[in-house]
C-alpha cells in the first residue's frame, strides 16, 4: 500500500476514505488487512461497507473474525439503514472468503445477538458444503423465528431439494410463522417428494399456514398436488377452499375420478359440467357461493 492510500484512510472526507478502502480490495492482498480494520469502526457507515467488501475481495479467511466483528459493531450505527447494508456487506464478504470462513461463522451461530447469527446463517447459505449445511439445519430450533426464517431460506439456498427433510421438520414447529415460512419454501424447491408431507399443513390450526401449504401445492404441481388441493376445495375451511381452488384453476392436471372431475369442472365454470356430476360436485360448488365474482356465486347456485 503506497503512502497516498494510506494518508486517504485517514483524511476527514467520507467519501476520500471510502474509495481508500475500495482501492485496497485486491485478490490475495493480505498486507491490506491491518490498513482496513480500523475502518470497521469508521463513523461512516459506507466507509464501513467499503472496507468489509475490500476484505471478502482479498479473502482471506484471517479476516473473517473481523467481519464477524464489523457486524456486531453495525448495531452502534444509528442509520439503521446503513446498519443493514454493512451487515449486506459482511454476509457478501465472508462467502467470497468461502469455505475456509465456514469455522468461524460456525462458532458464532450461539451468539446472543440475533442479527449476527441472521448474518452468519446468510453467509452459511452462500458458501454452502457439508459443514455449513449441518450448522444451518441446527438453526432452524433457534428460539427466535427470525433465526429459524433465515435459516431455513439459508438451507434452501445452500442444499436445493436436498433440504426437504430437514425443512419438512419445521412444519411441526410451535410457532405458526416458522410452519407458514417452511411451507411457502418448500413450494420453491421443485421437489414434488415434498407434497405429500404438505398434506397435514392444509389443516394447520392457523390460517397463513394452510393458505401457504395451499400455494406450495400449487407451485409443485403434479397429480398428488391436484389431489390435495381438490381434498382442500371439498373438505377445507372458507379460506383453504377459495386458495385451493384458485390454485387448481392455475396450472395443468387431469382429473382421476368423479370427484375431481366435479371439481375440476366447477373451477373452471363449467356449471352444467358440474351439476351432471351430482353429489360429487356440492362441496365443490358449496365452496364456490364465496366467490368474489358474482356471476361465479349464480352459477354454482
């Protein structure tokens, strides 16, 4: 680092100490580091920012336990703001670091602090590998539901379908949150294996997570899929009704039986499709009288 740089990193200007640290952020750079770290705590939220950037660019995994630091140290800054975009930054900077920075974050994912475990459980995601994936699917019982959220969008990121068991254990968690968050992720995996564990989320005791377990079917699609969500327009509450058989009218399936076929006649409009059907098609049509279209509430009745 020549004299100039260095004389920058010091100067009254924000912004002449912002680009001093951007300047630093060069592959391998290591001698840099010591230059960087008191900028960690610079007053200037996007000095902060531009230093942590600089440290994942060099990526050395010595640095990690500064940007485990630097995200403590965001909490401090009044911008909140600005506090979230360093935090951005430190979660950035240690997956560039990669692999080697898997220990370090690891060994924080029991700090007190929430929002240095969300950072590292963010990190973790990015970085990915056995080690990270085995810390993420111990976060998901954290006793915060933010925690359990990151962690198990984290897990999604870091495994793809891979995830599904480990996600699947969170539908039976307590708090209905973290049931709605597992359900709405397991309908972004593309797993259809994951259909059938959402069978018992259409009749969770709490709304958001039956309406989220609804939309996941739909995501997934697939003849199980249809099944449920006909299962839904016939036997489930006000809400479930109205989701599933939006969802069905939604994508492609072939009807198995009388039953689905009544079903599926009714949430396309085929009224008279429908009513040929007989007693297959009441529950179906009983759940349509809700409808916020009232040419749809004429026709089923």
């Amino acid at each position: 680092m020549g004299l100039f740089t260095s004389f920058q990193l010091k100067s009254r200007d924000a912004a002449t100490r912002r680009r001093a640290a951007s300047s630093l952020g060069v592959r391998g750079r290591t001698a840099a580091i010591p230059s960087l770290q008191p900028l960690l705590d610079d007053a200037d939220w996007g000095v902060r920012a531009a230093a942590v950037s600089s440290l994942g660019l060099i990526g050395d995994a010595s640095a990690a336990p500064l940007l485990v630091e630097a995200v403590k140290g965001a909490d401090a800054l009044a911008d909140h703001d600005g506090a979230a975009a360093v935090r951005a930054a430190v979660v950035e900077a240690l997956g560039r670091i990669g692999a080697p920075a898997v220990p370090v974050i690891a060994g924080v994912l029991r700090d007190r602090h929430a929002k240095l475990r969300e950072a590292a459980i963010a990190a973790l995601g990015a970085i990915g590998g056995p080690e990270a994936v085995a810390a993420l699917g111990e976060m998901i019982h954290d006793d915060r539901s933010s925690v359990r959220q990151a962690a198990i969008s984290a897990l999604a990121r870091a495994s793809g379908a891979r995830a599904v068991p480990v996600v699947t254990r969170a539908l039976s968690h307590k708090d209905p949150t973290t049931r709605k968050h597992a359900a709405e992720t397991l309908g972004t995996l593309g797993d259809r294996a994951a259909v059938s564990t959402l069978g018992a989320a259409l009749s969770d005791t709490d709304r958001t997570v039956r309406v989220a377990a609804v939309a996941a079917c739909a995501s997934l699609g697939g003849p199980e899929a249809a099944s449920l969500l006909v299962a839904g327009v016939n036997a489930g509450d006000r809400d479930v009704k109205a989701a599933a058989a939006a969802a069905l009218k939604s994508f492609e399936w072939t009807p198995g039986n009388p039953a689905e076929r009544a079903v599926h006649a009714v949430v396309h409009g085929r009224f008279d499709d429908a009513a040929a059907a007989g007693v297959d098609a009441i529950e179906a049509l009983a759940g349509m009288l809700a409808d916020r279209d009232p040419a749809t509430r004429r026709g089923a009745l």
